[in-house]
C-alpha cells in the first residue's frame, strides 16, 4: 500500500500548499511514484502548482520529475452505501486509484474544517501541520490562557486528530506520524520563537506530534508558483549560481524530508 502523507491545518496562511509541493516534488526526484490529490476544492492551490509545472515543462521542453496528480471522481448516487457519505466514496475511490502504481500519495486540504478532510487525516500515515510561527496562529494546536500562556487544553483540530487516530487504532492500522512544521521563521524576535518553541514542545508530549523545522519566509517561493518550480528545480530553469538565500532554502527542503523520516527515501538531492 502507498504511503499517505497528508498536509492539514485548518488556518490558511501557513504555507500548507508550498511545504506540500516541495515535499511531493523532492519525493519524486528522490526516485518515488508519488500521487497528489488537491481536496481544496475552492481554492485548488496545489493543482493550480502542479498545472503550472506541467505547462511550464512543455513550453520548454524539459523533463521533470513530477507527481501524478488526480481529481476526485463524480460518484453516482446508486452505487453509495446506505449511510455512506458521497464525499467519503469519492475521496476513497481517488485514494484506490493512485494507490494502484505510486509509493506515496500527498494529499493538500483545504484551511477549513470539511468532511474531505476529516477523512483524509483518518487516511493519514504521516499528517503534516504546517505552522506559522507566532502565538497569533498557536491555537489551531490549543487553547491557552492570554494572561500566563499556560496550556488550557486541546484545540478542535487536535480533536479531530485525536478522533483520526481512534479510527484508525479501530481499523488495526498503524499510528498516525504527526508533525508540526515551524513555518515562517524569522530572523528576529528571538524571545517569541524561543517562548513558542518552548510551548510547542510541551504541547508535543501532550497530544503527541513532533516538531520539525520548516521554511523561512522568502520572496522566492512566490516567484517560483506560476512555473510550478520549487527550490529543488533551480539549475532546470537556468539558475546555476545560487545565492546564500536560495542555498538556505534548498537546504531546509533537505530537512523537512530528513524530518519525515518516511520509509526508503534517501534525501540525496
């Protein structure tokens, strides 16, 4: 079975389709079938990144390593189960499809709460939660009090994946892998990303993610969008000198991979 990798969180923002992209890219250029599926079905974000690339390959006539992407499928309403959500047979039958010749399948959700994603965490072999480092966007993760910043509790989405995981528990499959990524890090503000650290590691052994580094702010992510390029495509498109800017960023790819930890990826790119 393809190993799911699912990117949620219900805040947009945080840089959820950019840490997608690039993680279903380095997959593909690390050798892996990798499946993309976009469950953003007002916004398309990921699709429109991987339209991009496509058209941009094909303009240029250069080769690169890309996911398959698929859409979900219209169902006829005679073929749904009694009870049956017509949302959850669709997203099943796009999952079996690409489930059919690929190693791994990234799924983007939406920065909402919807049925498609509530099942796609219960899908989820490694859930990714992209975050923006601030306390602004902390309580997607949980509830604290504005006075001393002590934890109060979990929040809803940390329920939604509390109930992800008994259902899979019930079903006799392996435990979700949770990762909060650290988005957005500036080179300022020393005390907040080091209070914020502090806090998400007490969070962490609480409702049980871990906590990886992700993606500084940089202009180039917005620059390399409508190409459908990410950092890992640079000397495609002619840029053979990097800058210590892009050299950085190419680096943090590394170790968001590094910190998947998925099983037979060699990050060697």
């Amino acid at each position: 079975m393809a190993h799911i990798i699912v990117f949620g969180n219900e805040k947009g923002g945080s840089g959820k389709s950019t840490s997608c992209m690039h993680t279903a890219t380095a997959l593909s250029r690390s050798g892996q079938r990798v499946g993309a599926l976009d469950l953003d079905l007002r916004q398309r974000t990921f699709t429109r990144y991987l339209e991009n690339r496509t058209d941009y390959a094909a303009k240029n006539d250069i080769a690169l390593p890309t996911p398959r992407a698929t859409g979900l499928p219209k169902v006829d309403r005679a073929e749904i189960d009694e009870g049956e959500s017509p949302f959850d047979k669709s997203l099943g039958l796009a999952v079996a499809e690409l489930e059919a010749d690929c190693d791994f399948i990234v799924i983007d959700c939406p920065g909402s709460h919807t049925r498609l994603s509530q099942v796609a965490h219960s899908l989820a072999d490694t859930l990714v939660t992209p975050l923006n480092d601030s306390f602004v966007d902390f309580d997607l993760l949980a509830r604290i009090e504005p006075e001393t910043g002590r934890i109060l509790g979990p929040s809803v989405y940390s329920e939604m994946v509390w109930h992800a995981r008994q259902l899979r528990a019930k079903a006799g499959l392996r435990a979700i892998d949770w990762i909060v990524l650290r988005n957005r890090l500036g080179a300022q503000e020393m005390h907040n990303k080091r209070k914020m650290g502090q806090a998400l590691e007490e969070l962490s052994s609480r409702i049980g993610f871990r906590v990886a580094p992700g993606f500084s702010e940089r202009v180039i992510f917005r620059e390399l969008f409508p190409r459908g390029m990410t950092l890992l495509d640079l000397r495609d498109i002619g840029i053979s000198n990097l800058n210590l800017s892009n050299i950085a960023a190419r680096q943090e790819v590394r170790d968001l991979l590094r910190a998947l930890n998925l099983p037979g990826v060699d990050v060697a790119f």
